[in-house]
DNA sequence: CTTAAAGCATGATAAAAATCATGTTTCAGG
DNA sequence: CCTGAAACATGATTTTTATCATGCTTTAAG
C-alpha cells in the first residue's frame, strides 16, 4: 500500500504553477490543501484501474505516471505519459464515467488525491480553474487527434522516431543531456508506438545502426535528434 | 458565399436542449442569439480551413459536416463527423490555437456562428456552460483515445465494420430503417477508417457479400447489424 | 445528348508489418 | 552466487495491407 509522504502545502507545492491550478483562487487551493491526501506509489504500482469508478483526480507531485488501455484482445495501448505538475483521473470524472485507462507509475511517485465532490465543486465556482481545464483538454484532444492521424498514416518507424522525440519533450534528459530520462521496456515503448514489440526492438536496432540513438539496456541516448526528427517526417 | 437563413431564434431553438447550452442561463441564451449570425452552407462549402485563425464557434442547426486532418503526405483524416446540436471550432478556439483540422459540409448545413468574445466571457460567467463544454471535451477526448487504440491494434476488416457502425449511431437511419442517413464517397470512408480506398471498397464488397449490408451507389443498408457488431470485435 | 472526369471495382504485385522460432542476455528472488 | 523467468535480439516466414494497373460506371458540364 502507499504510504505517506512529506506533506508539502498546495499553497508552496513546487508545481502548483506548473499545473491546471495556476490560475486557481487562494481560498480554492487553500481548501483543497485541507482535504488532499498525499501518497506515494512504488514503481509499478497501480493507482487506478479501467473499469473502476473515479472518486477524484490525482496530481502528481514528482514522478512518473503511465496511462494505458487494454485493447480487445489484451494488448496494452499507452495513451498518455505523465510527469509532475500533471493531473490524472479527470477525463472519467468529467464524463461521468468509469475509467477507460489504467494508470501505473513508472517510478516512485509522489501523488496528492483531491475528492470529485471538493474538485467539482472548485471547478463550478472557480472560472479560472475551470478555463485552465479546458484548456488541458482541448490540448489532449488536439494531441489524440494528432497522434491518431499519425497512426492512421505513417509507417512504424517514422511513428517510432517520433515516439522517442516525444518522450524526449514529455521527460527531458538526465544530467548528461542525452539519455531520455525514463526507463521503458521495449514493449512499453512498442505499446506507445502502436506496433509489434519485436518491431520496436528490430526498428531500434535499426536507429542504432544508423548512428542515431546509443542503447545500453533501458537507458536510449539520442545521438542525433536532427536525424531523428527526419526520420519522423514531420511537418507540423 | 454562404446565405441567410431563416432566423429561427437560439430560445426557441430546436438544438437547444440537445446541445452544450442545454444547462446554460436563458440570459446569456438571449446574448449569444442577439450576435449569432446564420448561415447556409452547401454541400461541399468549407466552414473553415486547418491553419486559420477560429473567430468564433460553429453550432450546427441542421446539417452534417466532416471535420478532418490533412496529414504529412496530404492525405486526408476525417477525425470527427458533426451533425444537428453539434458545436465545432472550440478545439482550436480553447487551445489558443489556430485551427488543426477543416470543416466541410457534406450537404446542405444551417449553421450559427458565435463570436469568440462572446462565447469566451459567457464561458467564464455561466458555470452550467463551461460544465457542459468540459464534459463534451472529455467525451470527445475519451472517443479520440478510443479510435487510437483501434487504429493500432485492429486489423482493417473489423476497424471498417466499427466505422459502418459509427456512422450509424452518428447519424441513424433513412425512414427505411436500413439506409445509412448520409452520403460518403468510398474514399471519405477509407479516410474515416484509416486505411487505403481500393481496401475499403474491397472490404465493402465482401461484406456485401457476406450479406452484411448492400450497397447501391454512396447509399449503404445495414443488412445485419448483428453481424456488423461481430466483425467489428467489440468488447467495450 | 455526349463526353470527359471522377469515382468505383477488382486483379496482380509489392511492401510493410506481424508472427513464429530460437538463442542470448539481464535481473530479481531464493 | 545461482537460477529461472522475463526481457531482449534477430532471422525466417506468413499475413496483412498498400500500391499499381486496368476497365467499368456514374455524374456533372458543355
């Protein structure tokens, strides 16, 4: 189970301007500091599971956070990576619905739990909060759309180039500027890319061949990201 | 150029209730309706174009419209259809993007459009609206995470049977209660489905002759639903 | 009415990607 | 430190899908 972790406030919380509450009123974020529970998830833990109800959402206070489906036949589809300052759990609460997607940390991950009832409530009487949350949807509806035109469209190793640049953009770099600062296995990297796991793998070993990324087991370093962004043929 | 219609006012509007501002206040109704201005479009008739700048939002009083990408390669995507009740251009309008798809009648369309100042402050004044407009984000992003998970995982065969499907619960039957209620070209569809025109009109003709459904010029009768639904592989 | 263009259809072929098979490496738990 | 399972890697094969080619049909413009 999650434990506990170092109670920092909303009101000095490290993202709170980093996140869909930027433009939240003090006295909303004073409230939700109030009812907040904070937790840590172990890798590989799980923080909800498609089909189950929301009663919340999930703010990330530091770690790594992967959302996933479970298509028809059991494959694992990645559909989002999360990071600090994200919030999860919302797409479901919103709709009303049950969740669609699992969510599992990728690392050890520091998370605060808001209840739906504080969390709705805020965003009814909180226009900013509630602009600030149209505005991460429209831009994850915009990344979906994108991604599935893409998928729709492109052969797997200009999607897989692609998948590497936006891993890149979501996690950033370690220390030495060029290690992606994330460990995936190649079946999670293939989930992401929508293809066969030996294709990631065979598609990897390809890039490394051509000079463009350096493996040493999890760790992908980006040798060339100008080479990769053509591999990726993209125009927008 | 687009005509005037007949100016049926937004109160007594017969998309009213069946549309995003079904929750907001008669007060803003009235405002939103004194600037709306109507429009016929004809089939064919562009709305707006990817990479344009939204002044505004479109809500579709009579009609259907196809949103869709053009990708890398200018292939097209269709990633939405729209029809009576639906609202379009807010995607981009939130996002404080320029457009990322285009909108194009696919037949003669009443629409209103309401101007962005307008639709941003009533947004930010009517609690009820911004509910409702989050929740059409959230289902919206929910169907697009869906169809990715699709587009990556589903052979063509069942991700054809599932857009026929669509198609059907978007917009329903002729008065025969087998004629799919619109007209799209074989490669509009291939464009819905993801894949080449020659694989869509050659899946079409086997589910013809699977007797499935019929097929008479752009007309398709959905002969077997059931076993619509069984091709398409669906779980959730 | 006729005719050119667009759309539809279908077969043949090529390319892309998945699957299958097998061996190697890595790594966590005893 | 060992050992079995999982992950990684790579070749061979099969399946899926796109592309190419060609002819037919419908449709809209003159």
């Amino acid at each position: 189970m999650p434990q506990i972790h170092d109670q920092t406030t909303c009101q000095s919380c490290s993202q709170r301007f980093n996140s869909v509450f930027c433009k939240a009123k003090e006295e909303y974020i004073n409230q939700i500091n109030e009812q907040k529970i904070c937790n840590v998830y172990k890798k590989g833990q799980i923080l909800f599971n498609e089909g189950a109800y929301p009663f919340g959402v999930y703010c990330i206070n530091d770690g790594k956070i992967k959302l996933s489906h479970v298509g028809d036949d059991g494959k694992e589809q990645i559909i989002r990576l999360l990071k600090a300052g994200d919030i999860l759990g919302y797409r479901a609460l919103l709709s009303g619905d049950r969740y669609s997607a699992s969510a599992v940390a990728l690392e050890d991950t520091q998370i605060c739990f808001i209840p739906k009832e504080l969390f709705v409530s805020v965003l009814k009487l909180d226009p900013g909060l509630a602009f600030e949350m149209m505005k991460l949807l429209s831009d994850e509806l915009h990344k979906a759309e994108i991604k599935l035109t893409h998928l729709a469209q492109k052969p797997i190793r200009e999607r897989l180039a692609e998948t590497l640049l936006f891993i890149k953009e979501t996690y950033g770099f370690e220390e030495d500027g060029i290690t992606l600062n994330v460990r995936l296995s190649r079946e999670e990297i293939a989930n992401l890319v929508g293809t066969a796991t030996e294709s990631a793998i065979r598609l990897l070993s390809e890039f490394k061949k051509d000079g463009m990324v350096e493996l040493d087991g999890k760790k992908i370093k980006i040798l060339s990201q100008k080479q990769l962004i053509k591999t990726a043929n993209l125009q927008d």
